[in-house]
C-alpha cells in the first residue's frame, strides 16, 4: 500500500512539494528554540541547490529553502555512509552560508544555515546516541556560541520507540521515515492520528504513483542495492588486505625473534668456548709456573721470593710444593 519515504521520488514528493509538511520536519528535527521556531518558507530555486556528483545522486536527495527570517535550510537523506559524506555537508552549508553575501552588505545580515542529514546507515559505533548536533561553540565555556554553520546528522538505525526525545514530532516523523515502507502491513495509530503525518502517508501511498514513477522508484533502489553491494565488496577486500599485511607482519616479527634467538644461542656458545678455552689456556701456563718452581726449589739455588718473583706464584703455593 506504501512506498519508502526515504527514496528520491517519494521523498521530494513530501518536502520538496509541500512546505507545512518540511516546516513540521524542521521544527521537530532541528535544535530551535520556541521564539526560533520555522514559520514559512520559499524553496531555494533550482539553479542553487548544490551540485552533487554522479555518483552521489543514487544516495542523497534535497530540499532547500529558506524561511521568512532569511535563515537557510538544506535537507538531505543519505542512504549509505561515507566519511567524505561529512566533508561534502560542511562543504555545502558553508557555499550557502556565503552565498548569502552581497556587496557592501553589513556582515550582520547574514542569517544561519541548517543542514539537516538522515543517515539510513550507523556511522559512530561507539556512541547510542542517534542525534548529533555540530555547530561553532567555545570549548570551554559552551554558553559562547558562533551563530552561522548547524549542523544535524540522523542516525535512522538507532532510532527506536525507547529512545528519549524531547519532542513528540520529532518522534513521529522519525517513526514514519523507519516504519514505512513497501512491507508496511498496518500503520500505528500514533501515525494516523497525527495530521501531518497522515498526509505524508497519503501521499506515498502506491496508488498515487504513476507506472513511470513506480520504475524510476524500482530504479532508485536497485541503484542503492549496487552501491551497497559495491562498497561491502570494497569494505570486505580491504579488510582481507589488512588482514593479510597482518600475518606478513607477524611471520616477520615471528621470524626475525627466531633469529635473534639463534643468534643470542650461538653467541652464547662462542662466549662459553671462548672462556673454557682461555680457562684451559690459563691452567696450562700455570701449572708450567708450577713445574718450573717444582725444580728450581729442589735445586735449591733461588730464595723461595725469587722463584715467586720468576714464576708469578704466591710464597705460600711455592711452600707447599
């Protein structure tokens, strides 16, 4: 009965087309104060959306506008993960950010830009949370802020039913872009009973597609499906490549242990040689040293001091011969 509102065509057919329904998203998603809240808007004309890759436009889809307070807003849903993904966000929110200056104008005039990204992909594993909020703030004192870059990322994975959250939109809308889609047997009450919610509903029911948009949504998929399967065969190759340097590194390691031990080994052995040999060596030269003073004291012609003195041995050795 439904389609994925998280696809190019039935995204931009909710936001894109309908401003109540992106003014309801902004206010839930974004981290707006009562008096900040979105009151309307006039979507960006088709020459300023930012220019995306060829590559990038299987994944990514936009709505851009800008509200009655000149504030500037691109929203984005991002279907696999990269780390460039970041980079192109702040890359795009910046040019929209400086895009708003004309000359002679007061720096004061620039209004706020607010990128506000779902990711249908986990991308900070080490952190539960699925919201994350990135602007300009002194990292001492965080009460000093600069008002200019906002950045949101979404991670839809992590959203669950049991996951706080402040604002109930926040959680329906949430709900809707997680729990909809074509396997969509019943939708929960809590989405039926929201207005907003029930006419985005209407609007990605399948009845409401044309063949032509049924074959371009099919296509959009399967465009996601390969690029998915490209990069888990990209992630998989690079992960045996390290695993293999790994091994290369152990074995080496391995090797080069063995080798200093065979070589401390035969070190050794020199070493003992070495010394039995010279022990050996000494014990030989002193027992001449004995035999010599053997003879000269039974010759009776040197003082026992002299044959220690000719010999090297101590009186008390000589004595004792």
């Amino acid at each position: 009965k439904y389609l994925d509102p998280k696809a190019d065509l039935t995204f931009k057919k909710i936001f894109g087309e309908h401003k109540h329904l992106v003014i309801s998203l902004l206010n839930a998603l974004l981290p707006l104060k009562d008096d900040e809240r979105v009151e309307s808007i006039e979507y960006w004309p088709a020459e300023k959306i930012p220019d995306r890759t060829e590559a990038e436009k299987y994944s990514i889809v936009d709505v851009c506008c800008k509200d009655n307070k000149k504030r500037e807003f691109i929203v984005e849903m991002q279907m696999t993960w990269t780390e460039s993904f970041k980079k192109r966000v702040l890359l795009n929110a910046s040019k929209a950010y400086v895009a708003q200056t004309k000359k002679g104008m007061a720096y004061q005039s620039l209004q706020p830009v607010y990128a506000l990204n779902f990711v249908n992909a986990t991308f900070l594993d080490d952190v539960d949370d699925y919201y994350h909020y990135y602007h300009l703030v002194h990292d001492k004192y965080t009460d000093k802020v600069i008002d200019g870059l906002h950045l949101i990322f979404v991670e839809l994975p992590k959203f669950k039913l049991t996951t706080f959250a402040q604002r109930k939109m926040q959680v329906l809308w949430l709900r809707f872009l997680t729990e909809i889609n074509e396997y969509t047997k019943e939708v929960p009450a809590e989405l039926l009973e929201n207005a907003e919610v029930n006419e985005a509903l209407e609007i990605v029911e399948i009845a409401a597609f044309s063949d032509e948009e049924m074959r371009a949504y099919d296509k959009f998929w399967d465009r996601v499906s390969s690029q998915r399967t490209y990069e888990e065969e990209t992630k998989r190759k690079a992960e045996e490549e390290a695993n293999r340097k790994a091994e290369e590194r152990i074995k080496q390691a391995i090797a080069e242990a063995e080798a200093n031990v065979e070589t401390k080994a035969k070190a050794i052995a020199e070493a003992k040689a070495e010394a039995i040999a010279e022990a050996k060596a000494k014990a030989k030269l002193k027992q001449k040293d004995i035999d010599t003073a053997r003879k000269l004291k039974a010759m009776n012609v040197m003082t026992i001091e002299q044959i220690a003195e000719a010999t090297g041995l101590t009186a008390e050795e000589i004595e004792t011969l």
